[in-house]
C-alpha cells in the first residue's frame, strides 16, 4: 500500500478539479438567485475559469521543468486554496469570478500538468497503467459525484459549503504532502518564455471572448455591442484577433528554437500525427460535454422548475454510466484500437443528442430523459478511456510536462468554447424565436410587438417564464396579451434550447474528420513504436 500513497494525493487532486465545474453547472440558477444577476453572466464565469486554465496550462507545464514538479504542485494547491476560500466567501459576482474563475483557474494550471507528469515519474509498467486507470476514474467520479453532492448541498444548505470543503481538502492534501516523491532534477533547465506565455494567454482569451460575447453583439449584424466596426458586430474582428495573436506566437516560438533558446512549447510537438489527432479530439470532447452540460441544467431548472437537487438526479445517469464506461472501456480499446473505439464513441453520442432533441417538450419525461442521459455518459466515458493514453503515450520521460500541459490546454479550451459558442447559440436562437413567435401571433397588438422589439435590443436572458410575464403586465399589456407574450417566450426557450443541442450534434459529427490519425494499433503487444507512429502501443487507461 505504501506505495499507492502518492497516487492517493495525486488522484485527490484530479478529483477536486473536475468536482468543482460539475457543482458549478449544477448551482446556476442559485447562483443567478444569490448574485442578482443573469445566466449571461454566469456563463462568462464558468468560461472565464475554463479559459484561465487553457490559457496558462502550458505555462505551468513548463515551471514544472523549471521550478519542479512536485513543487509545483504544491504550490499551485496552496493558490487553489486561496481560491476555493475567496469563492466561499464571495459577496459579489466579481469576487466570485476572482476566487473561483482567476486564482482557482491559475492553480488548476499550475496542479495538473505537474499531476501528470508525477505519476508517470512515480510509476512505471504496470503499476504506471493502473495509476493512469485510477486517476481517469477519479475523473469521472468527480463528475458523478458532482452535480448530486452539488444539487443537495445548493438546495438545503448552500453552494459556498462545497468551496470551504475544498480549503479544507486541499490543507489534508498538504499534510500528506512526503508521500509525494522528488522530481529527478535535469542536467538543463529551461527558462520561461514569458513572451510566449503572453502571447498564447491573449490569443486564446480573444478567440473565447469573441465567441462568449457573440450571443449579445451578434455574430455580423451588430445587436448590443459596445461599438462597431466598418457597421458590422466586432465579434468576428475579435476572434480574427486572437487568431493573428496565436500565429506570432507560432512565430515567436519558432525564432526562439532557432535561435536554441528554450519556447514555451515545442511546435514540432504538434506535428506527431498521433499527439495532434488525440489533442484535436480531446477539444471536442469537452465543447460538447461542457456546451451540453450549461444547456441542459437550464432546461431542468429554468423551464421544468426543478431546484438543483432535482437537477443534480436527474444527470445522475450521465455521470454513473461515464464513470463505468470509461473504466470497463479500456478492454474494448485493447481489442478494437483507440482510433475505432473514439469512433464508436461519436456514434453513440450522434444518438443520444438525437434522443435528447426528442426530449426536450414543456413537460418532461423522465424515463426517456434518463435514457439519453445515460447513452450520453456511454458515449463520453468510451472518449475518456481513450484520449489521456493516447496523447500521453506519444510523449518521452522528459516530454511528460510540455505533453501533459499541451493536454490540459486542450480539455479547457473545449470546456471554454463549449459553454461560450453553445450559450451563445441558445441566447441567439432564443431571441429570434422569441421575435418570431411574438410577430406571428395573433392575440399580440403592433404595439406589444414594439415594445417587445425595444427590449430585446437591450439585450435577452434565458429566465423563467413568470419574469416574462410579470414584465409584461409591468409594461401595461391587456391580459390576452401578456399571455400571448408568455406563451411566445416558452416557445423560444425550446427552440433555443434545441439548437442548442443540435449545434451539439453539428459539432460531433464534425469530430469524426479529427480522428484520422488516432492510433490503429491495439494495446498490449509488446511492440514498441516512435512517438510518431500511427500505431502507437498505448498504456491501458
């Protein structure tokens, strides 16, 4: 056992770190309550945390090489620490976006590259196959626990308990700190490229800001942006932006090779057909996973009503069969290869997006809703038993924090663009269904439909039905009218919501052109190949 106890603090972490997004998405509508505040804005929050982290993860892979890694990763749970605390005791929504999205985002980048490059350094054959298993399953514990230990706590006691929980997890997790092994120190240690770590954090963090924005300025016509540009909406220009930012930072990485001093990341990293395949995939998987999971608590809770322990059980389904799928898979990635397995992956979610879509009505039903939730979490865990083995299995000992960092990257930036671009799609379908529905219906006067025309130029939230209709008699509205209104509304909100879903769905089978390089190969033969191989032997997950 003695030697498990590192594995033990690691996989604690893992944990923790996935936990927190899960209760998050769970606790929207209490957060929204708590804040006085609208869904738009929680949604930055939740991708503001998510981007945090993509857009330094690298970074902190490279201070694991620079500073050490298990110092590192010591340190960075003492600033998740800090950050857990302020979140608890947040009183505005600033100081929630402090703590939980900024300090807490910046020790998650610090904590999990270091995580995954500690237990490839602690481990080694088989015992560095069943470390690599517990770790995936503690992540998909902590997506199973999360939203009903999250749901409970929301409705009968209060979201902040979970954060203070954390303060007190992470100090145990310090206490226990020598069951972590030293990091050999390498004959070079690199120095930190801190025009490149700006340069990457800006260029992701214009590209998600363009999209998370894209539901309030418009996509091209302008609709409530702070300016324009040329007359059209800024967010195309600022997503262009952050594109142009991450080609100089291309370029600046490449002169500093050349010039042999240390990037930030190896781009010749990239080029390893395997590593990018498995990278690319990684970004879908948790645009989907994270764009599904800020629409679907919004459909259970804003228009079913359901408080966040209803909600927390009725995702249940989704968490439990990730958590098992991803376990049991492995066997199935060891007979078929990753590359058909992440295939039958896709296949399965096409299906219970399309089961989803059929679900979603003014009233719910539950059997047929848990079904697709489940098929849903089929579908996930089958892409996590694969996707970690495969990125890391291209890497080298000395490799394990830049891979590990570029890993992590990938993950967040999907969970980013998933709640951006798929809470921007919700908000921009319903305000057009919204439009649409008010103007074809024929209990509401040419006057309503101005009225209703110059609110929705202020900007539209995805709020319960009783506000619309309180709103409407606010503004003076005959009777018929304001149930016209509400009726068009609760319309809009299913319309958003499924294409929403649907885009989900867009984006899935849009997935299946990135898995063309994902290793062929199965595991377990004994053979070993070049980090560029197509057939790379993988690590069991």
């Amino acid at each position: 056992m003695r030697q498990w106890r590192a594995l033990a603090v690691l996989g604690t972490a893992q944990f923790l770190m996935v936990l927190d997004t899960s209760v998050m998405n769970v606790s929207i509508s209490q957060l929204v309550e708590d804040f006085d505040t609208e869904v738009t804005a929680i949604q930055a929050v939740i991708t503001l945390y998510a981007l945090v982290m993509a857009a330094f993860m690298s970074t902190g892979g490279r201070l694991g090489d620079i500073l050490g890694r298990r110092r590192l990763f010591l340190v960075g749970l003492v600033v998740y620490g800090v950050g857990s605390a302020l979140t608890a005791v947040a009183p505005t929504l600033w100081m929630l976006a402090l703590g939980w999205s900024v300090v807490e985002g910046l020790g998650a980048a610090l904590v999990l590259p270091a995580m995954a490059a500690l237990v490839a350094e602690s481990y080694t054959g088989r015992d560095r196959a069943v470390a690599y298993g517990v770790i995936g399953g503690l992540a998909g514990a902590g997506i199973a626990v999360g939203p009903l230990l999250g749901g409970w706590v929301t409705t009968y006691l209060t979201w902040r308990l979970v954060f203070a929980g954390e303060v007190v997890v992470v100090i145990a997790m310090l206490c226990f700190r020598g069951a972590i092994p030293e990091s050999p120190r390498t004959e070079h240690r690199p120095r930190l490229d801190g025009v490149g770590a700006f340069l990457s954090a800006a260029g992701l963090g214009l590209g998600v800001l363009g999209v998370l924005q894209s539901g309030t300025w418009g996509w091209v016509q302008p609709q409530n942006p702070p300016l324009t540009v040329f007359g059209f909406a800024p967010t195309l220009f600022v997503v262009a932006a952050g594109v142009a930012v991450l080609a100089v930072f291309a370029k600046w990485e490449r002169r500093r090779e050349a010039r042999g001093t240390d990037p930030l990341i190896h781009l010749a990293l990239l080029h390893r057909l395997p590593l990018r395949s498995g990278l690319l995939t990684l970004v879908s998987q948790n645009l989907i996973l994270l764009g599904l999971f800020f629409a679907i608590p919004l459909y259970l809770q804003v228009v079913q009503g359901f408080d966040a322990f209803q909600t927390g059980l009725r995702l249940l389904p989704v968490s439990v069969t990730m958590l098992l799928a991803s376990v049991l898979a492995s066997r199935l990635g060891r007979v078929m290869g990753p590359r058909r397995v992440v295939r039958l992956a896709l296949l399965t979610l096409l299906g219970a997006i399309t089961w989803l879509l059929a679900t979603i009505q003014p009233v719910i039903d539950d059997a047929s809703f848990a079904g697709a939730m489940a098929l849903l979490g089929v579908g996930m865990g089958l892409l996590a038993s694969q996707l970690g083995n495969v990125v890391q299995s291209t890497a080298g000992e000395e490799e394990r924090s830049e891979v590990g960092g570029l890993q992590f990257t990938a993950q967040n930036l999907g969970s980013a663009l998933g709640t951006a671009l798929i809470g921007s799609i919700l908000v921009g379908a319903l305000a057009h269904a919204f439009t649409t529905q008010v103007a074809k219906h024929p209990d509401v006067s040419q006057e309503a439909r101005t009225q209703t025309s110059i609110a929705l130029e202020a900007g539209i939230s995805f709020v319960p039905t009783d506000q619309v209709r309180s709103a409407a008699e606010q503004a003076g509205l005959p009777p018929a009218e304001v149930d016209a209104v509400t009726e068009s509304y609760a319309s809009a909100q299913l319309n958003g919501l499924k294409a929403a879903i649907l885009a989900a769905g867009g984006i899935t089978l849009a997935s299946f052109l990135v898995t063309t390089h994902l290793p062929t190969g199965r595991t377990g033969r004994g053979k070993e190949a070049g980090p560029d191989s197509r057939d790379v032997p993988l690590e069991p997950a």
